[in-house]
C-alpha cells in the first residue's frame, strides 16, 4: 500500500485508467464482432455500415492510448480485408 499522497493520488489515478481502458476495448471488441457478423451475413449493405463504424471506433480509441496504432491498423486491416473478400465474391 502506498504511504506518500502523491503515491495515493497515483493508485486512484491509475484504478480510472484501467477501467476507462477496459470499456474501451470490449467497446472495440463488439465493433469488430457486429462488423465480421455482417460479413458472415453477407449482406454487403450492413457489412459496408458495420466497416465503417468499426473504422471510426477503433481509430478513436488508438487516438485516446488505449490500444497502440499498428494494432488498431492491423485490426482495420484484417476487417477490410474481409469485407474485399465479401465483394468480390459477390461479383
């Protein structure tokens, strides 16, 4: 347990971190989940919907810390890349 108040002051801090960080990432989690279930769905409309949120979202988050950008980048990535694969199918 921490004695200096700055020490205290920190724990408190970190404990608001860590919880703002977590609802942000399962917030990331069901994004990719709602966006891949469309893709399965084959519905190229909600897929292409779902993308672009996910998108949104994910760079939100690695703008905010919460997961590195290669991660976020890798994540869009592999989403993309997916819904390419729907499309083309599709034609």
């Amino acid at each position: 347990m921490a004695n200096h108040k700055s020490a205290i002051k920190r724990m408190r801090q970190n404990e608001k971190r860590k919880l703002r960080n977590k609802a942000r990432k399962t917030r990331i989690k069901n994004l990719v989940k709602a966006a891949e279930t469309a893709i399965a769905d084959k519905a190229a409309d909600k897929a292409q919907e779902q993308l672009k949120l996910a998108q949104k979202g994910i760079s939100k988050i690695a703008s905010k810390g919460a997961i590195h950008k290669r991660k976020a980048a890798r994540k869009i990535s592999r989403l993309t890349k997916k819904f390419n694969a729907l499309t083309r199918a599709a034609n």
